[in-house]
C-alpha cells in the first residue's frame, strides 16, 4: 500500500543550489539538448553551442545541478562596444521558479570579460512572456532601466519565418553593477 505524501515532500526544494561556471566543449551536446527542451527557443546546431561553449566560454555560463546542465546563457560582447549581448537563455524546467535566470545573468556581468559592459541587451519577440519577464525583473534588480523596440522585422529580415524580434536595451549604470555583483 502506497504511504501518503505530504505536499511539502511534493515541492520543489525551496533551495538549489547550481554550480555556474565557464562551458567547456564537452558541454556542448548537453547545451544543445537543454535548448532544445525549452521552446519556444530558436534550435541552434549543435556544432554552434559547441564553437559557442568553447570560443566564446567567457561570455557564456551554466548552472549545473548533479552533473546535469539545468541552465545556460550564451552571449558575447559586441566588437567595438560597451555592449553586453545576451543571444539565450535555457532554464531547464526542473530549476524555473528558482531565479536562476536571474543568478547566471548577474553573474555573467560580475566577469572580467564583461567589465566595460555600460548596457545589456537582447532581442525578444512580443509573445516570449518568460524573456521578457526575466529581463524586466533583472532591471529592476539592478536598478537599470529597460527600453525596448522593433528590431529584426519579420518581413525584412526574417522573409516572414519568423517574428519580429525586439531589442531590448537594459543600463548598467555603476550602482546598477554594483547590484549585480
């Protein structure tokens, strides 16, 4: 006969704790995987998380809970500028709700790699509620503040495959840095 189950034995653990670190090229697949899993994603190959994992390691981080990659965010500095851009963020459904998206982008920015970064951005298309929540709730973290406006347009850059994709622009005034550290 099955014992009963109290609901705090059913919850999520009110306390992970991810390990965030630098990708390896190892890691590819399981990135891969992991963005695949979270639609509405856009798929890259896995040779791109691979090259992004490796040549790009210091501007992309995971959270790994016991040996399973549960986040990723991949993104790079734009050449020439003070810009932090974030291409994706993955969240593995066993670690949403926690602020994990929230955690690996704070922590991205505390990095050498990113420490001219005057502001953050990211293209998001108006129907991925979970981006934009996420960005909004980083900014106001932070205390920086969040524009965003048509970017990538459907019919002049995507051919109408694919949703226009709005820039979103967060400041990462110095007091705003200091919170995210």
């Amino acid at each position: 006969m099955p014992r009963d189950v109290t609901q705090a034995e059913t919850r999520k653990p009110s306390i992970l704790t991810p390990e965030l670190r630098r990708p390896t090229p190892a890691d590819g697949a399981q990135i891969w995987g992991l963005v695949r899993a979270c639609a509405p994603l856009d798929e890259n190959s896995m040779y791109c998380n691979l090259i992004q994992a490796d040549h790009f390691r210091d501007t992309c981080v995971v959270a790994e809970l016991d040996g399973e990659i549960v986040g990723w965010i991949s993104g790079h500095m734009i050449p020439n500028s003070d810009v932090f851009f974030v291409w994706q963020v993955a969240v593995s459904p066993r670690a949403r709700g926690l602020g994990l998206g929230k955690t690996m982008l704070k922590h991205l920015l505390s990095r050498d790699a990113c420490a001219g970064a005057e502001a953050l951005k990211t293209t998001i298309t108006k129907d991925n509620m979970a981006s934009w929540a996420l960005f909004r709730s980083f900014a106001s973290a932070i205390g920086g503040r969040l524009h965003d406006a048509p970017h990538y347009q459907r019919e002049a850059h995507f051919d109408g495959h694919h949703d226009t994709e709005h820039m979103v622009t967060i400041s990462l005034t110095e007091p705003a840095l200091k919170k995210a550290a």
